[in-house]
C-alpha cells in the first residue's frame, strides 16, 4: 500500500478547531487525508498533494506538490464567484457545488473559517444552521 502525505500538524489543528466548533460536526479519515461531516455529508475535506499524488487533485491545480489543499461546499452566487476565481481556488470536477483551495502560509483563517461554516450550512439541517452565530453578509 502506497504511504500517503499526512496534513501538517498546524494546518490540521487549525482546521480542526473551525471544523469541530459546529454543532454535531464529525472528524474521521477520509481515503486521503481528513474530513469533517455533519451527519453523512462532507462540509470540509483537507489533503497533502505529494509527488503527484493524488494525482486527480494533483492534475486539477497543476502541481505535482507538496500542496495542502481544502475542498468545500458553496451555493449561489458566491460558489460561482470561487470557481472562477482562480488561485488559491480551484474547481474539483467531481461535483459542480464543491469548491477547492490551496492553503499555503498566507491562507487567512478568518476567510477559511468562513468559508467551512458556509459550506456547513449548505448541508447542514436548519435546526443546527441556527445555532451558529454568524454575520448578518455571510447569510
């Protein structure tokens, strides 16, 4: 079985604190790096691009690596906005409402905090989606 490259500590930290301050979020692996759930969907997916591999995620950015990437879910206007707003976004093709980004040193976790708990929201039941507190522009 191939070795995968783990996420860094640091960037699995971080994300791990937005991901599990929602309610009834769930970490577990996924098939390549890790994923946080909300029931059984995915809102957020954080990966290691390492020497190509994965290599559909590797071909989807253009790089070989090491990259750290994150996918999420979005919706309307803004998911439009991401997917054609080139890097550090990408467009996944697996499915037309998930968005890419590559976190790199000067990702701003304000913005990647936000961006998880929109995509939280996007699956999330309402009963939960109303326990989060959030600005009056991100709804």
């Amino acid at each position: 079985m191939r070795e995968h490259s783990a996420v860094g500590t640091e960037i699995l930290t971080k994300m791990r604190a937005v991901c599990l301050s929602l309610p009834e979020a769930v970490e577990e692996p996924a098939w390549v790096g890790t994923r946080w759930r909300i029931r059984t969907r995915t809102f957020a997916h954080v990966l290691t691009i390492n020497d190509g591999w994965p290599p559909s995620y590797a071909r989807r950015v253009g790089s070989p690596g090491p990259l750290t990437l994150m996918t999420f879910e979005s919706s309307g206007d803004e998911l439009h906005a991401l997917r054609s707003l080139g890097s550090p976004f990408f467009s996944p093709p697996w499915r037309p409402t998930v968005v890419g980004m590559i976190i790199d040193a000067a990702a701003d976790w304000a913005e990647i905090a936000e961006l998880v708990t929109e995509s939280y929201c996007v699956l999330a039941p309402a009963k939960l989606i109303k326990l989060i507190t959030r600005r009056p522009s991100d709804r």
